[in-house]
C-alpha cells in the first residue's frame, strides 16, 4: 500500500516518523519536515507501529543532497553504514538534535566533529564471495547479502588502501571467504586500527593458515591474527596473536572510531557545569575501557580507581578486570566524584541503585546510547540526583551517532 506522508519526528535510530491511520510510521532515509511517497511493510502486532520505504520526496529536506558515496547504486548490496549521507552536516545535526528531542534529551546543539570524512580511525570489514571471489565490505542492512565498501569515504585513505590490499592478496593467494550456511572457508572478518600513526590489521579467520597472508601484506605496520571458528556471528574469536610487526596494545581491544570527536566530549566530561576543571581528593572511573579518560583523569584529581571487566585492557590500567556492578556491591562509601562511561545499552537499573546507594556528591556520565542515557538519568533523578548539564555531540558524521555528556549533582536533601 502507498501513502503520502510528513515527517514529523525522528526516531531512536535515525529514522523518520510520521504518523498515519493511528499508528507511527517509521521511514529510514526520509528527513525532519520532508514529505514524502511511501510503500508501508511490516506492521507491529503489539504496538501502534509499522514500517515504510521511500518511493519518492515529494518535499525535500532543504539540507538534501545526492549520496557522495562511491559505491551508491553500484551493486545490489549497500552497506548502510552511513543512513544519513544524503544530508549535509548541518542537516545531520538538526536531526540529532530532534532525535534527542523525542527521548527527553533536549540540548541547545550538537556540536560538530572537528572531521566529517576520514575520520574513522577504526574500522572493520566482513568476507563475503561474490562472483566467486573473495570480497571485503558489510552485510546490507538486515541482510547477509554482502555490500562492497571499497573507497569508503569515513575510513581515512591509509585505511581503505590496507582492505584493498588485504582483498586483493586473499584472492591471489586463493584464500575463501567464510560462508555461514555451509561453515566452510578461511577468512571471517578483518579489523583496521590506527593508533598513535601506527596501523595494525588484524585477520579473524575460521580456518586455514593466516601467515601467508600476513607475509604478503605492507601497508599495516602490524598484524595480528585471531581463531573466530565458533557458530556464533561475533567478530571476536580467541585471543589475537601478533604475526607481524609489534603492537603495544590490545588488537580486538576496543578504540573510538573518532578519536578527535570524542576526545571533545573527554573535555567537557572532566569540567564542571562552568567549565573549570573538575578537581577531587579521589575519583572512580567506571567502564574505563582503553583507559583514555582514566589518563586524563589522573592529572586532575588525587587517586583515580578504574573499573574495567575486559582482561586485557585491565591488565593495561594495571588493575584485576572487574564488573562495575561487583565493584559497586563490595564499596561502603563513594568518593566525591564518579566519572561513567558505559556501554550503548547505559548502566542499567541494578548499577543505578547501587549509586545511588553510595551517593556519591558528584556523577558525570558519558554515553553513546541515548536511549540507556535517559533511563539512567531518570532513575538517578528519582533517586535523589539533579541533572546539572546535558551536552551532545556528533561523533560519527553520516550516521546518528551521537556522544552526550551529563552531569547530576546529589540533592543534599534526598
């Protein structure tokens, strides 16, 4: 069935909302304001939902413009890691903004990242046989259909220009491309990393020997290699193993995709509401990952305890990985100030009870999850907390990605 629509909100991912026949419509591709020619599909059984395709704008977006994407149109495949590159950068900011509206994330912008192309400083690609050849790229959105990403535009030129050999080496030396209905084949997956101008290339293979494959390759500094036979999607398989070069850190750790994005976000997150920086006799940092704000942190205040549960980036803070939970549940009392910054899903209802336990006087959350974010918020409100600040900025240019900074100060009264 076709309809005419207006979109009038954006959704938790990115997509357009309009409302028809009693139910929201949710459209991927069409923008705040637009009008637009619509096929409906799916339709929720349990809620006042269903989903739609663009046919035609009928109305564009002012900040509409043609895909700048080299592969756009090319192939069947497209790999839909940039849902919003048919709008420009001040576009893309607006509907985060109203993204963030409809979750009760108001802000007065989202502040641009300092790159809008070449800035992803870690990238990955999946295997996949086409025409009988091996290929590197993305599955299509809510497919297994491979999408290539040869010259993709977010990935900086050295980035890109590693895959390309990579693809190119598999295929002279016939390595295969993993299938998933059959489980045969080598090669899953590949990880890029930048880090501190170096460039380590890791190679997830189901099978087979990698070191050829390792030899064979100039443009990383480094690569690394990990066993991922498992039945399981994920990327992560065994612990990765340097086959070439040297690498300080951890190869399947996790990195910020836009280093000088987020490291904006780290400078408002270590401020207070005034913009001094923050200061305290002690401080825990909580889900302290690759240890980035654990290091900044360190030079503010006294004494700064992370909590990380992945072992290798723990033993790289020099600390036992731990749960933050099962650090939470063992403290008595809180120090003055409590940096967090969790994962997309936020820090749950058992974590913000826990906190709210301790009460710790101060608590700057950073988050990439804006949905976890405002659950966390609201339960941390109800518990005695006052939102001080909220601030919001782009961090993935092309997408909806957003990083948010919030700061709650404890009611002495609560």
């Amino acid at each position: 069935m076709d309809v005419e629509l207006t979109i009038d909100r954006i959704g938790p991912a990115g997509e357009g909302v309009a409302r028809h026949d009693g139910r929201d419509v949710h459209v991927a591709g069409a923008f705040l304001g637009e009008r637009i020619r619509a096929r409906l599909g799916a339709r929720s059984r349990h809620h006042a939902r269903a989903h739609a395709s663009v046919l035609e704008v009928l109305a564009p977006h002012a900040g509409r413009r043609a895909s700048p994407c080299p592969r756009a149109g090319l192939e069947p495949g497209q790999c839909g890691g940039c849902p919003w590159i048919t709008i420009d950068e001040a576009g893309q900011r607006a509907q985060a903004r109203a993204m963030l509206d409809a979750l009760g994330l108001s802000v007065d912008e989202v502040r641009p990242s300092p790159l809008a192309w070449g800035y992803r400083r870690a990238s990955k690609r999946v295997a996949y046989a086409h025409r009988g050849a091996l290929r590197l790229g993305s599955w299509s959105p809510r497919t297994h259909v491979g999408a290539s990403m040869r010259g993709c535009l977010v990935d900086p030129p050295r980035v890109v220009e590693a895959f390309d050999e990579l693809e190119a080496a598999a295929r002279q030396l016939g390595v295969t491309a993993y299938d998933e209905a059959s489980r045969a084949g080598e090669l899953r997956y590949a990880w890029a990393r930048e880090d501190g101008g170096r460039l380590i290339l890791t190679l997830i293979t189901a099978a087979g020997d990698p070191r050829p494959l390792a030899d064979a390759l100039r443009v990383p500094d480094a690569v690394a290699h990990s066993r991922q036979a498992g039945e399981s999607n994920a990327i992560r398989g065994e612990a990765p193993v340097l086959l070439r070069g040297d690498y300080a850190g951890t190869p399947l750790g996790f990195t910020q995709p836009n280093p000088a994005a987020i490291e904006r976000a780290i400078d408002a997150l270590l401020e207070t509401e005034g913009g001094d920086p923050v200061t305290a006799d002690q401080a825990w940092d909580l889900y302290a990952g690759a240890g980035a704000i654990t290091a900044r942190l360190r030079g503010l205040v006294g004494e700064v305890l992370p909590c990380e549960r992945y072992p290798a980036a723990a033993e790289a803070l020099g600390v036992a990985p731990q749960d933050v939970l099962e650090r939470l549940r063992e403290a008595t009392e809180a120090p003055p100030l409590v940096i967090a910054n969790p994962p997309r899903k936020g820090m749950g209802e058992a974590v913000c009870a826990e906190l709210a336990r301790l009460a710790p006087p101060r608590l700057h959350v950073m988050s990439c999850g804006p949905r976890g974010l405002a659950d966390d918020r609201d339960r941390l409100v109800e518990a005695g907390y006052r939102a001080t600040q909220l601030l919001a900025f782009q961090s993935l240019p092309q997408t909806p990605h957003v990083e948010l900074v919030l700061k709650l100060v404890r009611d002495p009264a609560a």
